[in-house]
C-alpha cells in the first residue's frame, strides 16, 4: 500500500508511531537504550544484528562508537517516551526512511517480546508520517517533539501553562532519550542526531522557555494523535 505522501529524497518528515492499543512500549532505561542503540546503528546499508555482537562481549559503548556511514537518513531531532516516540528525518537515499525504520522498529519489536515474553504487535500499524515543507513548520515541531516530556512532570502544561519552570527545566536537561539534550544540554558523543549540521534557528533556539514560545497548543501544524 502506497503512502497518502510519498517520502522523497532530500525531504524532512515528522516521524511518529505509538504501541499497539497505546501500550506502553518503554518499561525501563534498558529498553530506551535498546531502541537509541538501534536508531544509531541502523543508519547504514549492512544488516543488523546486536544479538550476535554481545554474544562476542562488545558492551553498548562500544557499539555507539562504531563508524555508522548513515547513508539513510539525517536524523534532526528524536524523543521517546513510554508509549510512543517521535522523529523528525530527512531522507537521503532511495526508501531511506522506510529502510531505517523498519530496521529499527523490526530490531526493537524482536527484542521487546522476547525480553518481556510478549506476543504479536508491538506498534500500531506502520509508522506514521508528515511532511515538513517550511522553515514555521520545522520551528514548530523541533519545539513539538522536545516539549513532549513536559507532560510526564505536569499532565496539563499545554492547558494551563508551565507552573513551575525550574522543575520542568531541570527535568528536561536529566531526559536522556529525546535529542534535547544535545541541543540545550550538551551534544552527546558520538551522537544519533546531526546537531551541528541543523539549520542555525535550531541551533539557537536552545533554551526551554525559546521552545514553549515557540509551540502553540492549538497552533496550525497540529497533526499527531501521540
């Protein structure tokens, strides 16, 4: 079945995908790890198979320091969170996004059942996409994606506004799994995202307080169901 938006090279996509029956799919830091690791080595041409490099003894770290052509995609911003993740990708090669994610997610699936012996879907569906066709949208969802932990210190910011400021902030810089670290805390090395290489507006709109000025609730790029 065709996409109702074909991904094309070149092009930047607002990746998106939930656990089946909003499941919860990120029960521990291991799993987060997991997916991160696989989201890392996947962005290759060469087949993957973790499995088979722990058995040799090579620990995480060591395979986060692999040489990754990431010839797939440009990973610009990521964040997972317990029953869903975000991605935002631009497309480098043919089928790149396609090729990538169903790497990672096949990678990840396989792990999860077997690790908590569950059985059949993981995910709903096939991954969910939109296109990222201006700068305003790209500010937006940069800001969108980073901003999704908020809601895990205070359910109802987007309602009635952060109350406490500090707390989310401090909050947000010890998230690991989200690229806001790279970007507003310290770029991790070696890491999943190219923050060096992001447009300048991203590079600069690294504080918390720049990204709630720059998401709008009800703004007009609103378009996810996680």
């Amino acid at each position: 079945m065709e996409r109702e938006t074909p991904l094309i090279e070149g092009e930047l996509y607002h990746i998106y995908n939930r656990g089946a029956h909003k499941n919860t799919v990120f029960t521990s830091a291991d799993d987060y790890s997991r997916f991160m690791l696989l989201m890392y080595l996947a962005n290759g041409t060469s087949a993957l198979n973790i499995a088979n490099q722990i058995r040799k003894g090579r620990s995480f770290s060591d395979m986060f320091d692999g040489t990754i052509d990431k010839s797939l995609v440009d990973v610009h911003a990521y964040c997972l969170m317990p029953n869903h993740f975000h991605m935002v990708l631009r497309q480098k090669a043919e089928n790149g996004i396609t090729s990538y994610l169903k790497k990672v997610l096949t990678g990840y699936s396989m792990y999860f059942n077997a690790k908590h012996e569950h059985s059949g879907v993981l995910f709903q569906g096939r991954f969910k996409s939109r296109h990222i066709g201006s700068d305003a949208y790209f500010r937006w969802i940069y800001s969108y994606v980073h901003l999704n932990p908020v809601g895990l210190v205070q359910s109802d910011w987007e309602e009635c506004g952060v109350r406490d400021p500090e707390r989310v902030r401090r909050f947000m810089n010890g998230y690991q799994y989200s690229s806001y670290q790279d970007y507003c805390v310290k770029k991790r090395v070696p890491s999943i995202v190219l923050a060096d290489e992001a447009p300048s507006f991203l590079r600069e709109t690294n504080d918390l307080k720049e990204m709630l000025t720059a998401y709008e609730k009800d703004g007009p790029f609103q378009d996810t169901e996680t």
